[in-house]
C-alpha cells in the first residue's frame, strides 16, 4: 500500500513503509533439497515482515486520514467556489479510501492468523507465498484504486473557473499518479519474485 506499494500483510501492500522488493529480497532462495528447519525461519521471517509492513501502513494510513479530515472538513467549512467543494469532497474520499484499504489488510491479517493444520510446513509455507503474491498483483486495485478518485478530484478542481490553476493541476497530478504507478510496479515486480521462489521451492519438493 506499498511495495503496498510493497506486501498486508498479515497480509498488506504499500505506499510508504518497508519496500515490497526489501521484504522478498531478503528471503533466501532454495537450493536442491528442502531443509524445513530452514524453512520454518523463513515462514517466521515472512510473518514478521509482513507485520511491521502492516504496522507501518495502520499508522501512517491513520495519521493522513486524520490530516486529510480536518483538512477537508475546514475546507467544505469555509468554502466560496465549486473549486472549494471539489477540493473538500476529494479529501475526505482520499479518508474513505484509506479506510478501504485498511479494511482489506485488517480481513487478510486475521485470515492470515487462522490455523492451518491440514497443511504440513511446507505446504503451508507455499500457501502463504501463493497468498502475498496474489495480495502484491493485485496492489493495483485494492491499495491504489481506492485512493484515485479522491486525488481526481482535489487536481481536477484546480481546472475548475473563476480561479483555474492548470499548472498546479497537472504538474502536482503527475507528479501523484507517477508515484501510484511507481507503486503498482514495485508490488508486480515483487510478485514476480514470489514467482520464482515457488517454482523454486516446489522444484526442490519433486526432487525430495
């Protein structure tokens, strides 16, 4: 929300926070043979990681929330213009989305605590792989998505009379959507790693 943008976890996805690239970068890769107690520290070092990542994105997520809220309810509070209301409305529905992906991350954590004790370690281990990846491709729609419309809106009221600001619109806006698109590729690259340790891992499991 990074890496999520990234990883949420738990089961989370980035922006701001550990890189997804730095949490699965650090995860050694398998060689021919599976040693699960090597395994098991990997598995404890995945949760871990994911956790703080978590951490990280409930706080700073909270704490722009609430700049976001008193800044939007001051704004609509005061408001003399379309622009003025536009810009108030796109904070709070940057508040809403952060919301949104709060939630997501908070059903997967606790999705992510749930025993699984028809699994071995090792498949299980492979699940929760299987899981970040699919958490990480998909950044693009639960950690960014939620978060467009309400920046659409505070750039988009800057082109909006008596008093248009185009400059500001479209160099701030790019500026905003660079980044939200740097994020995507962050967690699709970082899924993309998950890949690879897979094949890796269940390659290793043909062999045993």
């Amino acid at each position: 929300m990074s890496e999520l943008r990234s990883t949420g976890q738990s089961e989370a996805g980035t922006a701001g926070g550990l890189s997804p690239q730095t949490l699965w970068k650090e995860l050694p890769m398998t060689t021919q043979t599976i040693d699960m107690a090597a395994l098991a520290g990997r598995a404890s070092l995945l949760d871990e990681r994911v956790r703080q990542r978590n951490r990280f994105e409930f706080i700073s997520g909270g704490l722009a929330s609430l700049i976001l809220l008193v800044a939007g309810i001051a704004t609509l509070a005061g408001a003399t213009g379309t622009t003025d209301i536009v810009s108030g409305l796109g904070s709070l529905a940057l508040v809403a989305g952060f919301a949104v992906i709060g939630s997501h991350i908070l059903r997967l954590s606790q999705r992510a605590r749930l025993p699984s004790l028809h699994l071995d370690g090792y498949a299980h281990y492979l699940a929760r792989l299987s899981r970040e990846r699919r958490l990480l491709g998909s950044a693009w729609a639960w950690y960014v998505g939620p978060l467009v419309p309400g920046f659409v809106m505070i750039y988009g009221s800057q082109l909006l009379p008596p008093d248009p600001n185009p400059a500001f619109a479209l160099i701030g806006g790019g500026a905003t959507f660079a980044v939200l698109i740097g994020v995507v590729v962050l967690n699709l690259r970082a899924a993309h790693r998950i890949d690879r340790e897979i094949c890796d891992l269940v390659a290793a499991g043909e062999d045993d």
